[in-house]
C-alpha cells in the first residue's frame, strides 16, 4: 500500500511537468513561426521592393493601395513560407525550449526523482509529431485554393494588370501542335488570344487548322469554348472553312502551367497531382512524381530533424550548452542540406537512373535524407547521458 501511494504522486508530477514542457514548446513555436516568417516576408520585400511599389495611377489614395496590396500579397505567401519552414520551427522551437529548462536548472527537480532526459523531451517529440498535420492541411487544402493569389508577381499586385504569356508549339495527346499569341491564367475563366492550333495524324501530318480570335475555358465540359473559331481541313480533299465552336484535347489550363513551370505543381494538392500522372503523355512527369514522394517523406524528414536537435541539446550540464547548440546547427543544416541536393536529384532520372527506375528515383531521393539521418538521431538518443 506505501509503494502505491507513493507512486500515484510521482505520476501526477510527471503529468504536470508535461504539460508544463508541452505549453513551453507550443509557445516557443509559435514565436519561432513568427520570427521566421517574418523574417523570410522582410527578405522577400527587399529584393521585390522596387516591383511592389510600382503603380499605374499616383492618386491620392497610390500609398494606401499599396500598403493593402502588399498585405494581400504576403497574407497568401506566408502559406507557401510556412510550407518551406515547417521543419525549421520546431527544431527551433524544441532546441529553445529544452535550453532554457537546462540553463534555468528546470531539470534538476525531475533527475534527482529518477526520471530520465529522455522521458522529460517526450512531450516535445509528441508536439511536433501532430504538429507535422498542419503542413498537411496547408499542402492539400488551403494552398491549392488559393493557386491564382501564389502565382501572382510582385509588379502586377501594385498595378492591377493580367499576367499572361505567349504560347509556342505545346503538343496535346493526339500530336496537335497550339500556339497562342497571349495565354491570361488568371483570368475568370482563363482565356487564350489568337489562337492557332494544327491537327496532325499518325504520322504527324497536318491535316487540318483550327484558328480563333479567342478560347475561354469551360470546367465543366472540360473544353475550350472558342469566339469566331474556324476549322480548314487540309489535304487534297479539303473543303471549305467549318465553324468550330469547342475544342476538347489534353490541353488545360494545369497542363499549360506544368508546361509553363514546373514550380507550378508544388501548389497543387496530392490527389489532383495523382489525376495528372495517371495521364498519358502529361507534362512535367518527372516534376510530378518528384513532389509525389517528397510531401510522402516531409513528415519523417521534419520528425528526424527534430529528433537530431532534441538529441543536441538534451544536456543536464549548462556549460555544455554552447556546443550543443552548435552541435544542433551542424547536424540539422547537413539534414537540410542532403534534402536539397535529393530534391534536385530527384528530376535527373534519366540521366542517373535509367528509364525503368524513371518512376522509383523520386521516392528513393525523397526518402534518401531518412534513411541517412534517421538511424543517426536515433544512435545520438541512445548515447544522451541520462
């Protein structure tokens, strides 16, 4: 009966002090999320400065515009930022924390009870394990619906225009050759100007010419509705000019943008990126399969980062502390460091890996990073003195 009543008060203590550890780390990550994107938002309007305070109409009211132009602009790029820092912060955010508990001697209490490091860094690997589903509601709901405001530039913010840019010799399934003199994304619906597309058979002969003075897209029957469209067979047996009114083909507004660049893709969402592989002939394959597997291996990327800098810093001796950190920054910033170069490697599958891995080098470089630095910060946990 002593053993017993002695044990339930050791157990509340520890339960309070997790709370206590967990609170800490929850605060110290959301000032690390505002220090950082702060931080990347300051950087991003230096270098885009002379851009954003460009406007068409100097009025009265230019400087007001421009100060809710540029709220609006980074309100939606703090998403895309929160994105590329979400390993960061908790590293941050766990280092701070387990640093000040040392230096404030927060640890002696729960040592000399015979409770473990390990055991006291527990809540803070359980925080950023569940925090890691912000990302995922970042990555798969809230940025891809707002694809129009990412893709925006500094300079059309300030003044209001249309982006848009000509189309040159895009291929569609069939061998259909479009060219547009003006393509406008982001327009309601989007829109191509001058349109010129050549219909080509099976051995790439042209065989007929489509030609409007507009095409507008239509989601729902998943065409282009063309204004003044002309269709002219060519050939021996050609006729006259036909109207066309529809034009149905594999050419959509995401091909365009896969086509265009292939940073688009980033902004979709994981299941509409699947749609688009299971596609013959879709632009960007090598792109596709490259985020695919990297928003896969983000997660346990970000979960190893964190383990590494807990595995740093969880010292009980505060003159240690130093080293620690610098301990933290190394083995942290060579974690992010291998996860770049695989990134990049990833879409050199041709060149690396032949044309029947093409499919499996994306997944083997996205998790390349995890299978390096995983059993490291697992080797540095076990060897934390305790």
């Amino acid at each position: 009966m002593l053993a017993t009543h002695n044990s339930q008060p050791a157990t509340n203590i520890v339960r309070i002090f997790d709370r206590y550890v967990a609170a800490l780390f929850i605060r110290n990550y959301l000032l690390s999320f505002l220090v950082l994107i702060g931080l990347f938002v300051v950087l991003d309007m230096v270098f885009k400065f002379d851009e954003l305070v460009e406007v068409a109409d100097k009025g009265p009211g230019a400087v007001s515009h421009i100060l809710l132009a540029i709220a609006d602009y980074y309100f939606h790029q703090s998403f895309l930022f929160f994105a590329h820092l979400c390993g960061i912060i908790p590293v941050v955010a766990a280092a701070f924390t387990l640093m000040r508990l040392s230096r404030f001697n927060e640890l002696s209490a729960m040592l000399s009870a015979g409770v473990p490091l390990l055991r006291i860094a527990m809540p803070i690997i359980v925080a950023g394990l569940l925090l890691n589903g912000l990302l995922i509601i970042d990555q798969e709901l809230l940025i891809p619906r707002m694809i129009d405001k990412l893709t925006r530039s500094a300079d059309q913010i300030s003044r209001g225009e249309e982006r848009s840019f000509p189309i040159s010799g895009m291929l569609d399934d069939s061998g259909a050759v479009l060219v547009a003199s003006r393509y406008f994304p982001n327009a309601s619906p989007p829109r191509l100007e001058k349109l010129s597309i050549i219909e080509c058979d099976e051995r790439y002969r042209p065989i007929a010419h489509i030609r409007a003075e507009q095409a507008h897209w239509d989601p729902n029957a998943h065409a282009w509705n063309l204004a003044d469209g002309q269709r002219i067979a060519i050939g021996e047996g050609r006729s006259a000019a036909e109207p066309a009114h529809t034009y149905r083909g594999s050419i959509t507004p995401e091909e365009i943008q896969l086509w265009r660049s292939g940073d688009y893709v980033t902004l979709l969402s994981t299941s509409r990126i699947n749609r688009l592989l299971e596609r013959p002939g879709s632009y960007g394959r090598a792109g596709l399969l490259r985020i695919k597997h990297a928003r896969r291996a983000q997660p346990l990327v970000n979960i190893t980062l964190l383990l590494l800098a807990v595995a740093s810093v969880l010292t009980r001796q505060r003159e240690e502390l130093t080293m620690a950190a610098t301990k933290c920054v190394l083995l942290c910033g060579a974690c992010l460091a291998v996860t770049f170069i695989t990134y990049h490697m990833a879409k050199t599958d041709t060149l690396l890996a032949g044309p029947r891995l093409a499919d499996l080098w994306p997944a083997l470089m996205a998790f390349l990073p995890v299978f390096i630095f995983g059993p490291l910060a697992v080797w540095l946990l076990d060897r934390v003195r305790t």
